[in-house]
C-alpha cells in the first residue's frame, strides 16, 4: 500500500509543485473501491508519505517516478496537426490525383511534401492516385530513378499507388492529341528562327507557319524530315495576351539524345504541357496540387483543355519551400553520389526518402508534415534545424508506445564495483506496453558510460539504474545499498550499465560519424529493420547485426 501512495504522491507533486493528500486519495480509491473501509489508516499513510516527498527537489521526484512507476510520467502532447482545407467539386470515390516527379533521382523531402498532400486527399475522398514519371525530356534521366521513385512513392503512401505510368512509354498517345489540335486548327508546326519568331511574338504577330495549309505533312515531317532544332509544335492561343508566355507556346521539339528507356526509339518528344494535358485527360484526374511556378502551365493546360472539350481538373497550388543548408537537388546530389562525396541515395547526411526510412523515420511523419504545412501560397524557408524538429516530434508520437527500450553504454568503461552482489535483474521492455523480458546477471563487474565515470566526485552516492548503489573512494568503486530509497535521499547521478556479458554494438549518427560502445544482451532478439529506444540515447534503427561475433549496427534517428 505504501508503495502505491508513494508513486500517486510523487506523479501529484511533479504535476503541481505539491502533492495534494485528496487527489491521492482519490487516485487510490479508483484504482480500489473496497479501500474507503480502510481509510482513515490510508489518510494518515498518505499525509506520512507527503511529508517525506515534500523533502524531493523536482529532479529527485523525477527520477524517483521514472525508476518506480515511469508510465505515470506525463505524456506530452503529440504535435497538433492543421486540417487541409476541403477540396473543391468533390464527389467522394471520384477524386483522382496524380503526383509527377521526374526520374533525376530518389524522392527529398520537398517531394515528400507535395506528394504527402495528395496521398492525404485521396485517402480523404477514397480516390485514386497515380504516380506518373515525367521522362520526356531524354538529357535529364537516372536510369535507376525509375525504379527508386516507385519504391519511395509506394513506401509514403503505404502502398495506395493505384496505378504507375511512364510518360515516355505513351508517346503515341500524345502524338494523337497533336494530330487532334492540328486538324481543329488549334496547333501548328513552325519553322521560323527562334529569336526572330521571339520578336514577332512580343509585337504580337503571327510568323508565317501559323496560318499554312499543310500542317498535317509539316508535323509528319518532324518524324523523319526535320533536323533537330529545325522545327516545333505550337499551340495557337491570343497573340494579343497580356502574358508573352502565353502566346504560341511550343508543345513538341526534336530531339535525337539516347534515351535512357526508349534508347533511339523516338525523335519527337512532347514537352510538358502536351505530356500532362493528355495524361491528366486519358487517366481522369480530378484535382491537381502543384507549385505556385506552375500557374503559368496551368493556364496553358486550360487552354488546350478548351480546344479538346474537356474541364480542366480543379487546381491547388501551393508556394515553394527552400530548405536551407539541406542538399535536395537530385541532380546535385547524383553529382556527388557520382563524386563519392556520398555513398548513395541512403547516405545518412541526405534529406531523402531513402536515407531517412533507414533511419526509422515512419511515412507518415512526412504526411503529417505536409498536413501541418498545408495548402499555403506563401514561399518558406526552412532550416534544416526547424525541419528535422518538427518531424522529429511527429515521428516520435508514432513510435514511442511501440519502440521497446535497451541500455546502450556509449564509450564504455569498465569498473568493478567491491562488494557489489550477484543479482539476476529483469527490466521491461517497455514502461506501459511489455512488461519483464529483458533479463541480466550481474557480478561486482560492470560496464559505464565515459561521460558518466567522469562525473563521479570521491564519497558521493551514485545509482546504477535499478540495480544498487555505490560510491566512489580513493580509486575504488564500493557497493553502498541495494535500493532506491536511501539513493533518492542523497545520490547524485543515476546511470545506465551493463554486466560483462553484452553485445558490441555501432551507432552511425547523422554527421555520418560512429559512435562504439556496448549494448544488453537482450538485443540479440531485435529483427532488422526495427526500431528500438537506447535509453537516454534515442530512436535507432537496427540495419545489421551478426550473433557470431556479437555485433549490431543501428542508424540513429533522433532523441
């Protein structure tokens, strides 16, 4: 019974400064109705048991409630999420999205944002989402990119890509659409010189091409007539625009560079606007999310809509995030992998998707992300400090109550304490969720942490982590007692530890360097892939181990 007061009392007095004898009573008599016929006698144990907390300082109080009773430490509060705004024309089943990186590498952090925008709405309105690789461009490609973009896409999504398509596989397609806005007169094929059909443009003239006979033949001739850079499609729009953008904007171009997929297949290659428009038509998408430096596309988009008869899907754009001091251009990156700078998509020190799911960051850390930004027009810059503290906060809410917990002595030292008993130990693998499981003899030989021996002073009380108490005198270690209670009255640094037998084990941290020292045995039994809590330490992740030699090689996620 004084054992329960105790731990109602201390969790009281942490809370508020002071530990109220009612609210402690009340805790005691929920937890136990058949208690009120015993108390007057449980009133006067608690008034007792009060007046021996209100000696704690808030530290000890702390400490005493993490060694005896931790799943009455107050849980924070999971960072509050916003709502994304509803979106418009909806009809719940028929929302379909799609998300278009190009294959120039693996997904960042920046791609995770936008495509976590649209995997959250599509689960919102059970729609469909497509993940469509924009590969028309023959000069800009990482032929691994194909398949790295599909496994990231897949992995943030938790799977719900309902279809995968490859822009340069639907080149028949596209050219279609051409001949389709040809014969209605809306498009065209010019061979002008590109700065003389600028200046035309800007004093809103029409060149020559736009208005001759035999555009069907002129665009069969960019097949196999046309050198490259002699010809392009355009789309007729109002020469008098306000936007020069806008007018007569190229859809198609020649180009003979090898193709990483389609190799010297084709020469004529849709550039965006053609490739999307078709795409976003034959594969019904309802409502797009794309970038603010995208409206002027958008609107060309609209207009080819209008020729073909067709409702352009319902557009959201959202500004641009600058991640500074983060390196999230795939193309610099491939550059550096390339350099050996770093060793691959997964390097720790890189902000993508690769590197960070190794790490033990879950997916969707990154949809909550992107919910808590939202659908904003404003541009932001973002430190990578700033970054890493708020999905450190929602990753965190999702695998605290499943990561289980082990003693990890960094630097280890080993001391011998005189006179220390044997004991055999059995701790939780987690305060509220797995009781017992992680098991430990010990001798007067123990294994501590450098930064912990360096703090020891000559005669203080120093605590083993449910284990005993010691002292330091002279050059020796000497066992003092065996519990909490005499170390809470004056004891000085409580510490994690580990007897001779151990496990040797590796930390790669994020600055890419080690960090060596010595893990529980009870490790043994964690599968790769998994993440686990170090005490004190922080979230890793296990991505190799080897029981012969007693080695394991965890990815440090955060605190």
């Amino acid at each position: 019974m004084k054992a329960t007061i105790r731990k109602y009392a201390l969790q009281n007095a942490l809370k508020f400064g002071k530990a109220n004898p009612g609210a402690v009573i009340g805790k005691l008599l929920a937890e136990d109705s058949s208690r009120k016929s015993k108390i007057k006698t449980i009133a006067k144990e608690v008034q007792e048991v009060i007046k021996d907390i209100s000696k704690l300082t808030p530290e000890k109080i702390r400490e005493e409630l993490e060694e005896k009773a931790p799943e009455l430490l107050e849980k924070k509060e999971g960072p509050k999420i916003r709502e994304l705004p509803e979106l418009k024309g909806v009809r719940p089943g028929n929302v379909v999205m799609r998300f278009e990186p190009s294959p120039s590498g693996s997904m960042h952090i920046g791609h995770a944002y936008v495509m976590g925008l649209n995997a959250e709405y599509v689960k919102r309105y059970e729609g469909k989402m497509i993940l469509r690789i924009a590969d028309t461009n023959p000069s800009n490609i990482y032929p691994q990119a194909y398949e790295l973009l599909e496994e990231d896409a897949r992995w943030l999504t938790g799977n719900k890509i309902n279809e995968v398509l490859i822009q340069s596989d639907r080149l028949e397609i596209y050219y279609n659409y051409m001949e389709r806005l040809i014969g209605l007169g809306n498009a065209y094929i010019c061979t002008c010189d590109p700065e003389k059909f600028r200046e035309m443009l800007h004093k809103s003239k029409a060149c020559p091409c736009r208005e001759m006979d035999d555009q069907l033949s002129r665009w069969r001739k960019m097949f196999d007539g046309y050198a490259m850079g002699e010809a392009v499609g355009r789309i007729k729009t109002d020469l008098k625009d306000k936007n020069p953008a806008m007018r007569d904007f190229p859809v198609f171009r020649i180009s003979e560079d090898v193709h990483a997929r389609q190799k010297n297949k084709y020469r004529v290659w849709p550039l965006m606007n053609m490739a999307v428009t078709a795409d976003d038509i034959e594969s019904g998408v309802t409502h797009v999310i794309r970038a603010k430096d995208h409206a002027d596309n958008a609107k060309r988009q609209a207009i080819m809509y209008g020729y073909l008869g067709k409702k352009a899907p319902e557009t959201s754009f959202v500004g641009r995030i600058n991640f500074q001091d983060m390196p999230v251009s795939a193309s610099q990156t491939r550059k550096d992998i390339d350099a050996g700078k770093y060793v691959g998509w997964d390097d720790i020190r890189l902000p993508f998707l690769q590197a960070l799911k190794k790490r033990g960051y879950q997916p969707e850390t990154f949809i909550k992300y992107a919910n808590d930004v939202g659908v904003s027009l404003t541009d932001k810059k973002v430190s990578g400090e700033d970054y890493f503290k708020s999905i450190n906060a929602f990753n965190k809410d999702l695998i605290d109550d499943k990561a289980y917990r082990y003693f990890f002595v960094a630097n280890p030292v080993k001391v011998k304490i005189d006179k220390a008993p044997s004991e055999e130990i059995e701790l939780d693998l987690h305060p509220e969720h797995k009781k017992g499981g992680r098991k430990f003899s010990t001798t007067d030989v123990f294994h501590l942490a450098q930064d912990d021996v360096a703090r020891f002073k000559s005669g203080e009380l120093n605590r083993l982590m449910d284990c005993l108490n010691f002292k330091q005198k002279g050059k020796k270690y000497v066992f003092d007692s065996p519990g909490y209670e005499i170390y809470k009255e004056s004891g000085k640094h409580i510490m994690h530890w580990l007897p001779e037998e151990h496990l040797n084990v590796e930390v790669l941290m994020p600055d890419n360097k080690i960090i060596s020292g010595l893990g529980e045995m009870s490790l043994k039994s964690v599968k790769v892939g998994t993440v686990v809590q170090l005490e004190r330490f922080g979230f890793c992740r296990l991505v190799s181990k080897d029981m012969k030699k007693k080695e394991l090689v965890f990815w440090f996620g955060h605190k």
